[in-house]
C-alpha cells in the first residue's frame, strides 16, 4: 500500500476520511489501464474515500450502457457528456508525466465535492 508520503510525492494531498461514501456509486469508466496505473488509480481513489473493493465502485472496461441517478462516472478516456460524469487524466499518463499529477488532483476533488453535494442533498 502507498503511504500519505508516497501519495505527496505524486502530488495527490490525501483527504484521509474514516467514513466511506457508501451511499453513492461511482463508476469508473477504464478500458486499459497497466498495472503500475491500476495500482495508482486505486490510490487516487482512495485519497476521496473510496476503495475498488466496496460494492459500490464499478470498473467498466467497455462501452457504458446506462447508469442511475445516484451513481456518478469517472472517466479516463475523456469527457462522456453525461450528467454526474468527471473525467480524469489517465493514470498511465500520470506516471509518464508527471506535470499532470496536479491535473488529475483538481479532477478527483470536483468529483468528490460534487458527491458531497449530491449526498448532503438527500
């Protein structure tokens, strides 16, 4: 596991939360990801309080057929266009460019403000 450390070297500040937005579904929209990106997307993840194990996170390696009102998507192949979707630099392009660590951050904490919103809401 990457430490808080290790995260602040990438540029991610951790937002370290004991409660999980269990009530909010993310879908993860990532065709093709490596396995050094897999594991730092797990750690992006992570650092807005959720986790690829929790029920309510969903990697979709295909087309997006549909999604409901309490879901939001995360896309890493750029913008959907859709309602509740955020896209995110690739975290292959991360770690082979790191000038863009600030980027994904920003995108990731719109992301999880919106889901505050949205979870405050109902």
């Amino acid at each position: 596991m990457i430490s808080k450390s290790a995260l602040k070297i990438f540029g991610f500040d951790v937002v370290w939360k004991d409660r999980s937005l269990a009530g909010t579904k993310l879908l993860v929209i990532c065709p093709t990801i490596s396995k050094d990106g897999n594991l730092l997307m797990e750690k992006m993840l992570f650092s807005i309080g959720f986790h690829l194990k929790d029920d309510n996170v969903l990697i979709i390696r295909s087309e997006l057929k549909n999604y409901r009102k309490n879901e939001f998507l995360l896309s890493f192949i750029g913008d959907l266009n859709f309602k509740n979707s955020f896209s995110c630099v690739h975290p292959d392009e991360i770690l082979n460019n790191l000038n863009l660590k600030r980027d994904a951050w920003t995108q990731l904490c719109e992301l999880k403000a919106a889901i505050e919103k949205f979870e405050n809401q109902n």
